[in-house]
C-alpha cells in the first residue's frame, strides 16, 4: 500500500510511506489485529521519499469486543523521522502526536463510526428541515464529499506545490493555481490561497463564533 498522511495546511510537509498490511482474527479472544510494516527490505526499486525523510515502522491496532457491543481499539504507531523545524503554529501539534500519531487515527475513527451510527439511525423523529431520512443520507454524503475534497485542495501533498507570498510577514500565506479540465479541454483556472494564525481562545468558542450565521 502507498500511504500519505497530510495534515490540513501547506504549511506541514505531508507524510509518505510504502507498506504492507496484515490482518488476523482470533476468535477465541474475539479480537482483530490490523498491522502496517513497511516494505523496505522486500522491495529496492521503491521511489525516495520527499523530505522530511518518513520512515515506518511495525504499526496498528487491535480491536476488540466489549459485552456492551461496543469495540475497545488499542493503537500503536511508530515511525522513524528526521528532525525537521516545523512551522512554529504546528510545532506542539507534531510532537505531541495529534498530527501524525495514534490519537489522531482513533479520533478519525470514531468521527468514522459516529457518522455511520448517525446515518444508520431510525429512532430520529424531529427531522427538522430534512423532510425524509433519504434526505438526511443525501446531505451527509454530500457533506462528506464537501469536506475530502477540501482536504484534497488544502493539504500539503506531495503532487501540489504551494508558493508562498512576498509580502506576508510570517510566510504563512501560501496561493495555488489549479487547471480545470474537461474531457481533455481546458474548463478553467482555479487560485486558492491559505493563510494560518493563532487564536488565544479556546477552540469551541472559536467553531461557535464561525457557525453563528448573524456573524
């Protein structure tokens, strides 16, 4: 498998890796186990990397079942990485794992299981202005769809190169320009620029203040 761990802003080098994955059941302990391990050392004709240089190492959960029907998942990642200066707004998000570690993996995970739980539901009867369950399917894949692809345009992958502004103080301001094809012919150009700061408030109260529609 060819993996690439972004995190949502050009301002982070995204991380790339080749690995194999092996998966097993037991069933006496009513236990999977998911393991990644990388493939140097079967394969030498794997391209390099892009710095920061990513190396993998044996990683990935067990998951196992709980009476109450819920799993408890356990996760382990380890990796190999050259110490790189990171950005100073990201540097406490790298080393504390959140960007590229296991707590990330489990927090996407049970984002993961609490939309299914949600799109599942039958036992929702105040629908508000979602007129029929179809309709609350519809619009949370459209909401899927929505967020992948922005994180497609805003990450840091490998196969985009973001230019960073002269005249932005901090370098923090980074533009893209994309070729809109259709059927071969050239539809279009889209610019997207990206900027990041630091707020001195909490990060619910930052999400309350941007969802209020009156502001």
């Amino acid at each position: 498998m060819y993996a690439e761990f972004p995190v949502l802003s050009p301002l982070v080098p995204s991380r790339e890796t080749y690995v194999l994955r092996y998966c097993q059941q037991n069933v006496e302990k009513g236990s999977w186990a998911v393991v990644n391990f990388p493939m140097n050392g079967f394969l030498d004709n794997l391209p390099a990397p892009p710095l920061p240089r990513y190396r993998r190492r044996p990683s990935g959960c067990v998951i196992q079942d709980m009476p109450n029907g819920y799993s408890r998942v356990t996760w382990v990642e380890h990796a190999e990485i050259e110490e790189k200066p990171v950005y100073p707004l990201f540097s406490q998000l790298v080393e504390s794992g959140a960007a590229f570690g296991a707590q990330r993996w489990l927090a996407v995970l049970q984002r993961q299981c609490e939309r299914v739980a949600s799109l599942m539901a039958r036992n929702i009867s105040d629908l508000g202005v979602i007129p029929s369950p179809e309709a609350r399917k519809n619009l949370m894949r459209l909401a899927q769809r929505m967020m992948r692809t922005f994180s497609i345009n805003f990450g840091a992958s490998g196969g985009q190169s973001w230019t960073a502004l002269s005249d932005s103080s901090d370098d923090s301001v980074r533009i893209i320009t994309r070729k809109i094809t259709e059927q071969g012919q050239l539809n279009g150009v889209v610019l997207a620029a990206v900027s990041t700061t630091w707020l001195p408030y909490p990060r619910q109260e930052v999400f309350d203040l941007l969802k209020d529609e009156r502001r």
